[in-house]
C-alpha cells in the first residue's frame, strides 16, 4: 500500500519541538513517509543534545518538485536558521525561517504530493503578532478556506470551541446563529470524510446553567434557534447543555464531540480528561492539519523530559 507523506513544519525553534520528535520517531514505527521541513543546523545540534540515533535523508527542493516513489522513512527540506546558542529565548527572530517553512509546506500540499500536514508550536506573540489569534486562522487566511474548526480530538471525546483564543471579553460578541451552524456543517463534513461517519454532536450554552441574569439570553436568543435549524437539516446535535454538568461521565458518554461556546469552556475539562493524549485538527482546510495539543513550552527546554505522547498521536491520526 502507498502511503502519501506527512509534511512536518517543525514551528518555534525554540520549543520542545524537536525533543518530542526524536522521541516519537524513536520509539514509535509509522508506517508513511515523514518529510520534516526545518533547519538542518538546529536538526543535527538537537540530535546530537539528545543523543539520538535518528538518521534522515536530505531531499533537494531547490526546484519545487520532490521524487513522492523515492522517500525515505524520515525525510529532510533543509530551510537556512542559525542560532547562537542550542536554545534562545523565544523572539521573533525566527519568524521569517517559520514562514519560509509553512511557505514550502503549503507548495507541497497545494501540488497533491500529500494532503497531511503537522505543524509544531509556534508563538502567538511574536510569530502571530495580532495579525492571526492562532494557527487555524492563520492557515484558513493561506489557503483562502471559508468555514474552518479547531477540533481537540481523542478517541473517546472530542471538543470544538466556536471561538478559539479570543479574551473571555469579546466572546459574547462573537456567537452568532450562522457561526454556530457553520461550524457545526463543518465538524460533520469532516467527520463523515475521515470516520464516514455523522458525529453526535453536543452543543453547550454560553452562561451558567444556561441562564442569565440580563434581559438578553443568548442561550435562548442565539444558540437554541441555531440547534433547532440544524436539526431540521437532519444534523444530529443536541443542546443547549449547561457546561458545568456538561463533562459528567453519563453526559459526555452520549456524544462523539461536545462545541462550547469559548476556549477555556471545553478545552480545561477536555485536558483534564485526556491530558498529552490529544491532538488539535482544523477541520475545513483543503488537506488534513494537526497539530499537538500543547505550546511552545519554554520552561521545558533541553530539559529532556517533555512528554512527546500528543505528537505521537498526530502522526498516528494522519498515518493512512
């Protein structure tokens, strides 16, 4: 069986990202190619920093095309990024070696070499700076996608917030009928497409216990209506749920993926829940992203003892 690659952006140099590369590569057989797009130098000094014995074949994309009948298990596109020391606080110095990554990967995909895409983590502060709220805004501006969703998924439950990382400040400003509706035809297409499957979906309310003490109720005004239509379209989603009771065991066990209202509403149970063993997808995008569920980490650095289990996962998601 041919197994299209997996295109690997290795992100925020300095992040725990090539820590937990090497030691998903090393402990774990996939079964598709896996071409990494990153610096060379860095590679080759955070190899030798963690004693790996992981050998990879450097591909020459110097013409924009790549040999998809001759790839190694572990594939190299060198992209120039030095650095003083293995690890630097985190700047924006490396924001033009990321967007050169993100550059080629998205080439490879657009020409149908491989429609999988992992991409490590990167910095909201100084590679987003403002301009995107994360890295599913920012691929959806890429690849000009209309509706897109930021799934946390896991085998047994996952979520999607229909806002992603705004401040708790705006977030009521921003649910709207047709956003909920979007996102909810977005999740099922999906689903039907990777599981062939429809998704029983969840929808949580905005405020506690799905009321509100002001004369606009916005679990009754905007969520509900939303939910009612859907149903009418035969989408199978149910709600509003209060969110405190949401992720009780005899709940969340009745649904495949549960959409709250903001970030922190689903993604705190959801980690609570799962911890490292999860993976972020954009759903909606013209080829498969993911990511793992965690940031750059610099706390952690070249401290050798990051858990690599949600890049793990990611690879295994998108070895088909």
């Amino acid at each position: 069986m041919n197994f299209k690659p997996i295109i690997i952006v290795a992100g925020e140099p300095n992040s725990v990202f090539f820590e937990i590369f090497l030691k998903s590569i090393n402990k774990n057989y996939f079964r598709s190619p896996i071409i990494l797009i990153a610096s060379k130098y860095l590679l080759l000094k955070q190899i030798k920093f963690f004693r790996s014995k992981i050998k990879f074949c450097e591909l020459d994309y110097s013409k924009k095309k790549l040999n998809k009948n001759n790839l190694d298990k572990i594939n190299l596109i060198n992209v120039d990024y030095k650095q003083n020391k293995l690890f630097e606080k985190i700047s924006d110095k490396s924001n033009i070696y990321i967007e050169n990554c993100f550059k080629i990967a998205l080439e490879i995909l657009n020409n149908k070499l491989s429609n999988k895409l992992i991409n490590g983590p990167v910095s909201k502060k100084y590679f987003l700076n403002k301009n995107f709220i994360g890295i599913t805004e920012y691929l959806k501006k890429k690849t000009n996608s209309n509706d897109v969703a930021m799934i946390i998924y896991n085998k047994s439950l996952s979520v999607s917030p229909l806002t992603t990382h705004l401040p708790l400040k705006y977030v009521s400003k921003k649910i709207k009928k047709n956003q909920i509706v979007n996102k909810v035809i977005t999740i099922n297409s999906f689903w039907q497409k990777r599981f062939n499957k429809k998704p029983k979906i969840a929808i949580t309310g905005l405020n506690p216990h799905c009321e509100s003490i002001d004369s606009f109720n916005e679990d009754e005004k905007i969520i509900l209506p939303a939910i009612q239509l859907l149903k009418k379209k035969k989408y199978d989603v149910s709600g509003p749920f209060p969110a405190d009771t949401m992720f009780l065991k005899d709940n969340r066990n009745k649904f495949e993926i549960i959409i709250g209202m903001y970030h922190d509403q689903i993604l705190t149970p959801a980690k609570t829940l799962f911890e490292y063993d999860a993976i972020n997808i954009t759903a909606g995008l013209p080829f498969i992203r993911v990511s793992p569920d965690h940031g750059p980490n610099e706390k952690m650095l070249g401290k050798n003892i990051s858990n690599p289990l949600s890049l793990t996962r990611s690879i295994q998601f998108l070895d088909f």
